[in-house]
C-alpha cells in the first residue's frame, strides 16, 4: 500500500487562477497545483530559499524541489506554448496562523515569530 501524501502548507490560495493569451481554447490548460504555485511564490517572489520554503510548507527540501521545478516546467511551456495555465487542486492545507488570506497582510507570521512571508 502506497503511502498517503502529506498535505503541504500554504498561505493562501491564489488570487487570479487562470493566466495565458487572449485568445485561448477553453479545455486547453496546463495544470499547476497550488502547492506548486506556492513554491514558486516563496522562491521566486519571496526570494526564500528551498530550505526555508521547505520549512514554511512542512515539507522536504527534495519535495520542494521537486515542485519548483514542475512548476517552472509548466510557466515555460505556457509562455512558449502559449497554452493557458491554470492553478488549481493539489495536496495542501491553509495555514492556521494567517487567517487573514490572501499572501497574510499581518505584519509578523506568527508561525515562525519574523516578518511575513
């Protein structure tokens, strides 16, 4: 028996789901999780490392690894594609701590007792 996938901790989900061209098929999405897209936030966007990803997602750093390069594997195909991406379902749970939502607008995380991520 496989074992269960553990759900990943993120702040919240995002704001805009659907990214692409203008004129786009319906039906013709790339997929990324929003665990994936959670990676992306805190690295690229948040300049965390994986480490510290790792550790805000309660996760592995090779899981986070793993996600980020996924997800960058999706943003490519969709830029040079020009498919559509949408950013939905996953393995994930909100976290507790940042009820506020929407990327947290607390000035201090209370998970980890420093400035918001």
């Amino acid at each position: 028996m496989a074992r269960p996938v553990k759900l990943r901790m993120v702040c919240s989900k995002p704001h805009f789901n659907v990214f692409g061209p203008e004129n786009f098929e319906k039906g013709n999405y790339l997929k990324m999780s929003i665990e994936e897209f959670e990676t992306i936030r805190l690295i690229d966007y948040k300049r965390l490392t994986q480490e510290e990803c790792a550790t805000f997602m309660e996760v592995a750093r090779t899981t986070v690894q793993k996600m980020y390069d996924e997800a960058r594997n999706k943003i490519a195909k969709s830029l040079v594609e020009g498919r559509p991406l949408k950013i939905e379902g996953g393995n994930y749970r909100i976290c507790s701590e940042m009820p506020h939502g929407r990327f947290c607008n607390r000035k201090r995380c209370h998970r980890f007792n420093k400035d918001c991520f």
